[in-house]
C-alpha cells in the first residue's frame, strides 16, 4: 500500500508537472478535509468567506491564504446555500474546526502542493524554467497606485481526476471602474503586470481586492477570515535575498529603458522640428515663387512684379538699391495686361494696363555709368490718385531733399507727416518752407526728379517706413487741372557714388548770358555783408535820418548792400518813394554810394487797393482775377502791412512791361542799382486765383516772375521753385530770435543747397523777428518789426555761424552791446571771414556754377561712403577744405565734433588732428568757434 501510495503520489506529481492536476491540495491544508465530501468542504468555505467581522477583529487576524475554488456548478450551489441558511450563524459564531490554512502560516510564506517529494518538486522547477517569460520591459502598467499595492494573479484552472474540468477565476484589481464581470461574457482579462513586481514580491504584498464567483470582495473582507496576524510575520531572510536580487538584475534594463525613453523623446522633439521646417520652407518657396519666379526683368536692371506691382532696381553689381510698391491705391482683385497698340509709345518704353483703372509706363535712359528710368502713371477711373511707396530701410540709405520741411527735420527719412501738397509754403504753419525743388537723393546713390507737370503730394510714413509720391488734384495748390484725371511722372536715376549723382541732377548752366557786372555783385555779395535797416511795424520808423545812422554804425564792420523794406513807399505797389518821410532820398543814396553802399530796394508783385497803380492795374486788366468770374474782377489778397491787395498777372503780356517800366524810373531817378524780391510764398496767392494762362502750381508764378526781372538786377528772392540765375540769391525763410531760430537757419541753408541752390542769403543776424507764442498764420500775414537786441550769448553764436555761410545779413550791430567782449569776437570773426573763408568761397564758386554744388555743404558730400557723415547734421564744410561745428545750444561750452578722413589743422589751437574720428568733449569757449582746415594728405604729426 505503501508502495502504491507512492506510485500514486509520483503519478500525481507527473500530473501535476504536465498541468493536468494543477487543483492538488496545499501542504498546510488540512488532513481531515480529504475524507469529507466536496460539497461540504465549500460550503465551509463561503460560510467563512461571508462571515464579517468588525474593524478591531480584522486588525488582529493573520492574513488569509487563497484557495482555489471550484466554481464549476453555481445553480447546485444556490439550492444547497438556501437550505444550509439557517447553519451559517452557528458556524459563524463557533470555530470552525477546518480551516483551510495551517494556523501560524506567515502571508510571505510560499504554500506547496501536498504530496509532492523531492523529484517532482524538480520537475516543476525545470519545467518553469522552460516556460518563456515575459520581459521586464515589456510589462505593462496598469496603475501606479496598484503598483504599490499589489500585483495581479493569473487566472488559474483547476480540474479533479473524478470530475471534469472547472475554472476557477480570481481576479485583483485596484480599481472597481475596471472590474467587468469577465466570467459572465466567457472572456479573459489580459493580466497586467508591475515592472517592479515579480511573482516572488507579489506572494508577500497585500491583497488589494479579489473577485470570487463573480462578486468582488475587498482584501479587509479576505482578511477577516485568516488565522494568521500581520504584526506577526515575519519575512524571511530568503524572500529578502531574492527579491533583492531580482530589483539588482531588473536596474540594468531599467537604465536602458530609460535610455531608449529619452532618446524617444528626442525624436519626438527633432520630428515636430523638422514639420514646421518643411512647413516654413514651403511657405517660404511659395512666397518666392510670386516674387522672384512672376517678377519680369525690364531694361535688365528693373525687377517688377507686375501682379503685386514691387519693384526693384538694382545696381551695376546687381545689389538692390532702392525697392518700393507702385500703383498702392490699385488694389489687387485686377489682373494686369501689355497694352493694346495703339497706347503704346515709339520711344521703347514697356506699357502695362489694369484693365480700366491705370496705365504705367516705364522707359530706361542709359547714360554711361548712370542709369535713369522713367515711370509714368496714367489714371483711367475717377477717384483713383496714383501712389508709389519705396521703403526707407536703413540698409537702403538715406533720404535727402524737399528743401525745408515743417519740424526742421535733417533727413526725410527721419520726418513723419501725411500727404501733404508740394508747394512752398511758411514752414511753421505748411509742410514745406519757401524753397521747394522736386528733388530728392538717396546716400546709397539714387536720385529721384519728379515733373513740374504732376499734382505731387509727398508724405513719409514712419510707422510703415515708406517714402510715398502721390498724384491729386486739390482746390487750391492743384487746382488748374493740367490732366483730365491726375498723372504721376518721374525719373529714377542710379550710379555709384552720390555726389556725382547729384551733380547729374543739379547740373546745369548758370554761366549762360552772365555778364561782367554779374560777376561783380556776385562777389560783392559773398565778401561784404547785407545790412538791412531796422524798423518797427509801421511805416513811419523808417525815413532818411535812420538810414543816415544806421550806414554810419555799419562802416565800421565794413561795406556791403543797404536793403530798405517795403516802407520806402506810401502803399505797397506804388512803385514811388514816399516824399513825405523821404524827401531827399536821392541825396541820402548818393552820400551811400560815396561811403561804399550799395542801396536795395524791395518790390513785390502785391499791389494795395489803396494804391493808385491797383485803379490803374484792373483797368489795364493786370491783375489775376476770381475764378469763375469776369477778368475785370480782380482776386484779393493780404501781405504783410497791407490788409487787401491784388497782385500782378505775370502771365499777361502786359504786366511785365509796366513794371520794368517803373522800376527802370527809379532806377534814374534815385540811382538805386537792385533790388529784393519778395513773393512771400505759393499761398500768398489769392484762394481762388485764376491767370490769363493756366498755371502749373503757385510756385509756377514765383518762377515766371523771377525769370521776368533777371535784367533789372535782383539781388535775391524770398521764395524760389527752380535755382535763380546769378548773381541772385535764395532767401532763408525768416527766423525767430530765439535758440531755435539759429537752429533752423543752418538746416535751410544746407538742405537748399542739397536740393540745388548754391547761393543762399541766411536771415538776419540774431533773427528776423521776435515771437513768443506759436502763430496760426504765416508771417507774411503780419507786419511785424525787427526784434529787440537779443541776448549777448546768443547773438555771438550766431554770428560765429554766419561768419562762415556764404553771405551775412546784419539787423542790429555789435556795437549797439557796448560790450568789450561782443566786438572783440566780432573783429576776430572779421578777420576769420576775410582771410579764410572768402578765399574758399571764391575757389569754390567756379565748381558750384558747374556742376551745382553748393558753396556750403553737408559732411557727405565730401565723404558720401562715411556711414557718420549721414546723421551729423550740425556740421558743415565750406567747400572741402573747411569744417565748422558751431555750439547752438545757450551755456554750451564743449560738443561733440566728428572729422572725415584726413589731417585737419584745428582753428582754435593750432594742432593737428587725425581724421575718421569723432573728437569728445571738444572744449570751445563763448569767444571761440571751432573750424578745422584740412592740411595736405602728406602732412606728419
């Protein structure tokens, strides 16, 4: 028997290795439970599992050990509970005597099947070992939270050698969300594992939950029905080694995981990196499709993309030098087409048309190392007004030109102001100041000329950074509409260098039909100054007496021209000295010209209503006329001291006769040898002025009537559109006697002389007038007198800056101070002016005739490739041998000075100083003015 209940046991054990037995009865089972039948045993074991005991009991049982049980018949299993119901609370009260568990099983204790000997315990050991196991890397984890709990056990089959086959599933779950009755759908659950758990750590981990017959039942209920403590297990020193040992075989291929974690996550990164760079470069592809690929080459170095209309011209070395948007008030819903035959042009020129809205032409001029191109635009519908914006970039150099603008700004590329009609104007109430040229240069070397024939408009747009040229008809400065709907035409010019770029734009023959005598006054007026009589704002300040005076003050800062005002006469524009405060002018003018003076008189085209020569004029039909009304009604203006005047039609034959008439009488009679012209400025005009012939702009008159007077020897002109012919000189607009007023004296006379005008008359010495306040009308609107003596300091900086522009125009003497300081700078300055600088104002005169540069230049024309030569704008050279860097601030007594390249001989001290460099806190005293001479490039320190 012995012998068999081996056998047995060793066919048991064979079973067991081959997975049919895998149900075999634990070792701490016990002995009894064999002989009794099956049905009793489980009835046993839910009475106990569906026992509960309370929360201080459960906290001192022993933890429970599983058994498999066989779930095989649930409805058998109900009619026995239901008869069994009334047993359940005996049982439960009373100890059970068969417990399932051996009493003091530790919970970390591992249960081995009963009747298996040393073989079969080795063949299950091998037969482990064979069976492939998952990595650890492969895991898959469920819940960090369960993690730290528990580690699901598989579902496990159970079968018996009388019975069939019956699954037993246990299920444990961290989470009741999962736990779907699997047994009910005949489906398994994948079973999950912790990375950090092995089947070894999991047989000594707390139960989280189970599932048993399909009803879940916390690892607390479980417990209850153990026999064995908690507090007392103790683990044993072999659990410990080996699972200690399992988490140091598990820490290699967790760095590696850690690794291969990273290094995913790099690639994640690179990918998303590498989409929006696919998505830039395609965006960026198709963005230089229509840019490049669409832009058409014309004249091989204009690119202009005709659908967006940008345009861009390059230079000799294909370097983009000016680049802009054409035709902005366009619109981009209009495809644009070459023009039909019969609007094209037999001079070469390239014709494009939007269909009904505009017409562009393009030409190009090929002069050598310059190359101009010509751009026109034609509008088609009403209401459109042509736009060309070309960007100021500060790569693209910067904009120079439009003579004075409101703000006194050195550059256009620094001004900001909208569309404003180009037209002179008083600059500080219009956009523009009394010399206006449709000139503009750029420092990188392109010029742009715009026609006298286009209602320009300009405005600068500082938020945008663009330069706009616009063509628009208005009521007042283009109100004579030239074109039935408004045309833009001009030239776009390009070479290397800028300064002989501006002198292709300026150029031009100043030299034609000078005489001798010209020649003469031109010199007289760049080596002696101008003195203009002081007066009050009514005419009775003036008389022969005060000229008397004032000529014998004057002598004795040398000769020069004596300039009477308007008030020479009882009305403005009657042409006759009033013999009532001058009845022996003509002797007074003798005593002059024996003393050395030279006698100007001033005229101007206003004619008073209450002068006898306007009754004379509207009969004579002299005069401009209302628009829209008969030519015997004569349109009205103000200027100055009188309230209402008409003025002359230049353009009626007539007029310019009766005047050089009346001028040629004076002349005779009093020996006056030339005279001031003053026009005001464009909006002198009447409003709504109208002439015998259609004017392109009110600065057309000013052009006509200086053009008219060149023989009856004028000496300057208050306001000019065109340079005057020699010896006549452009007038500053008028200053005001303060700080600011010295200021904007030296930016007009360099911005006139950028724009063209060589010859320019800077206002009086300490200022024209004297207001405090801002006015809302333009100056010649008022009559205002001369200003009081300025302050010491501020007329001695003053006249250190005029002691180098190319004329000086005295109002109050240096002697009127009485101070020992003023005339000894003023005799110092004297001496300056007389053996420097007018020695370089007469070797430069021949080449500013020539080639119309000014006499007084900024420092980029002598140096246009100098990046600070652009943007200092309180220095200038005379000629290119002189530099100047005047203080213009009041207490200012050092500045910064900056010198091109070169030796420079310093004016104060005498020494030398190295070019290309800016000099800090350059000292210069209230008594001195710093100036520099360039010394020959051989020159040794």
């Amino acid at each position: 028997m012995a012998h068999s209940g081996d056998l047995n046991a060793d066919s048991g054990a064979a079973q067991a290795l081959k997975g049919q037995h895998p149900e075999l009865t634990f070792a701490d089972a016990d002995a009894d439970s064999d002989g009794e039948p099956k049905d009793l045993e489980r009835q046993e074991q839910r009475s106990l599992l569906a026992r509960k005991q309370s929360l201080g009991e459960r906290r001192n049982v022993e933890l429970p050990l599983l058994k498999v049980v066989d779930e095989k018949e649930p409805e058998k299993e109900k009619e026995k509970e239901k008869e069994q119901e009334p047993e359940k609370d005996q049982e439960s009260n009373a100890p059970s005597p068969d417990v399932p568990f051996a009493p003091g099983l530790r919970r970390n204790s591992i249960s081995m099947p009963s009747g298996i000997n040393a073989l079969d315990l080795e063949a299950l050991r091998l037969r482990h070992q064979m069976q492939p196991q998952d990595a650890l890397d492969e895991e898959i984890i469920v819940d960090d939270g369960a993690s730290s709990l528990g580690s699901p056990v598989p579902t496990t089959s159970a079968t018996t050698p009388d019975k069939a086959v019956s699954s037993t599933a246990i299920n444990f779950a961290t989470n009741s969300a999962n736990d779907d009755s699997d047994d009910e759908f005949g489906t398994r659950r994948p079973v999950h594992r912790d990375r950090f758990r092995s089947r070894r750590r999991a047989s000594i981990a707390p139960l989280p939950a189970l599932r048993l017959n399909s009803k879940e039942m916390l690892a607390s209920d479980f417990d209850s029905h153990s026999v064995a403590s908690n507090q007392a297990s103790i683990t044993s020193v072999n659990s410990l080694a080996s699972l200690l040992r399992e988490k140091m075989q598990a820490f290699p291929q967790l760095i590696r995981k850690k690794k291969r974690e990273t290094k995913d996550y790099k690639i994640k990164i690179f990918v998303i990196m590498m989409f929006f760079i696919i998505i830039f470069l395609i965006g960026y592809a198709y963005v230089a499709y229509h840019q490049q690929v669409l832009t058409k080459s014309y004249f091989q170095k204009i690119k202009f993309n005709s659908k967006d209309r940008i345009l861009r011209i390059l230079s000799h070395e294909d370097k983009e030098v000016i680049s802009g948007q054409l035709g902005v008030t366009l619109g981009y819903d209009t495809a644009p087409f070459h023009c039909l035959e019969e609007q094209r042009r037999s001079d070469g020129s390239v014709c494009i048309e939007w269909n009904g809205i505009a017409r562009l032409h393009m030409n190009f001029e090929d002069k050598g190392v310059f190359r101009c191109y010509t751009l026109q635009w034609q509008a088609l519908t009403p209401g459109l007004l042509p736009t060309d914006c070309y960007e100021l970039k500060r790569d693209n150099g910067l904009w120079f030109g439009g003579g004075v603008t409101k703000g006194q700004e050195w550059s256009l590329s620094y001004a900001n102001f909208d569309f404003a009609p180009y037209a002179s104007g008083d600059a500080q109430i219009h956009q523009f100041g009394n010399g206006v040229k449709r000139y503009f240069i750029n420092s990188i070397g392109v010029a742009m000329q715009v026609s006298e024939k286009t209602p320009l408009q300009l405005g600068v747009n500082r938020t945008e950074n663009r330069f706009c040229l616009r063509a628009a008809n208005d009521e007042f400065t283009f109100v004579n509409r030239l074109t039935p709907l408004p045309q833009l035409d001009y030239r776009i010019c390009t070479t290397e260098d800028m300064r002989s770029l501006h002198m292709l734009m300026t150029q031009q023959s100043l030299w034609d039909g000078l005489k001798e005598q010209d020649i003469k006054v031109l010199h007289s007026l760049l080596e002696e100054p101008v003195w203009r009589i002081p007066h009050d704002s009514s005419p009775d300040s003036l008389n022969e007496s005060a000229i008397c005076d004032y000529s014998e003050s004057a002598i004795n800062m040398g000769l020069g021209h004596i300039v009477i005002n308007e008030f020479w006469q009882e009305n403005i524009g009657d042409f006759t000295v009033d013999k009532s405060r001058f009845p022996t002018l003509k002797d007074t003018i003798d005593v002059l010209h024996r003393r050395g003076f030279k006698v100007v008189l001033t005229i101007q085209p206003f004619i008073s209503t209450d002068s006898a020569n306007f009754k004379d004029a509207v009969r004579r039909k002299l005069l401009i006329y209302e628009r829209h009304s008969e030519r015997s009604i004569p349109a009205l203006t103000r200027y100055k001291s009188c309230s209402s005047a008409g003025v002359l039609d230049i353009t009626n034959n007539a007029s310019v006769p009766w005047l050089l008439e009346k001028l040629q009488r004076l002349r005779e009679d009093y020996g006056v040898q030339s005279f001031y012209l003053d026009l005001g400025t464009g909006y002198n005009l009447p409003h709504y002025y109208q002439c015998r012939q259609t004017l392109d702009n009110p600065d057309t008159y000013a052009r006509l009537f200086t053009a008219s007077l060149e023989g009856a020897g004028l000496m300057a002109v208050s306001t000019a559109s065109v340079v005057p012919k020699p010896p006549t000189f452009l007038s500053t607009p008028p200053a005001n006697a303060t700080w600011e007023g010295l200021r904007e004296t030296l930016a007009s006379v360099l911005n006139y002389g950028v724009i063209g005008y060589p010859f320019v008359l800077p206002g009086v010495i300490g200022g024209d007038y004297l207001l405090q306040r801002p006015i809302s009308k333009m100056v010649s609107f008022y009559s205002i007198g001369q200003p009081p003596l300025p302050e010491q300091e501020l007329f001695i900086r003053w006249l250190q800056l005029a002691t180098f522009l190319p004329s000086m125009q005295f109002g109050h003497l240096p002697a009127e101070y009485r101070s020992d300081l003023v005339t000894r700078v003023a005799q110092e300055l004297k001496e300056i002016r007389q053996t420097v600088v007018i020695a370089l104002l007469k070797k430069y005169l021949s080449p500013s005739m020539n080639e119309g540069l000014p006499l007084v230049r900024p420092l980029w024309m002598m140096d246009p490739h100098d990046p600070a030569c652009l943007i200092v704008s309180d220095e200038f050279s005379v000629g290119e041998e002189l530099i100047v860097a005047p203080i213009l601030h009041p207490g200012q007594e050092e500045r910064e000075v900056y010198l091109p390249q070169g030796v420079w001989k310093d004016g104060i001290d005498g020494s030398l100083r190295k070019g290309s460099r800016w000099m800090h806190g350059y000292r210069v005293p209230k008594d001195k003015v710093a100036y520099f001479r360039k010394m020959p490039d051989n020159t040794r320190f």
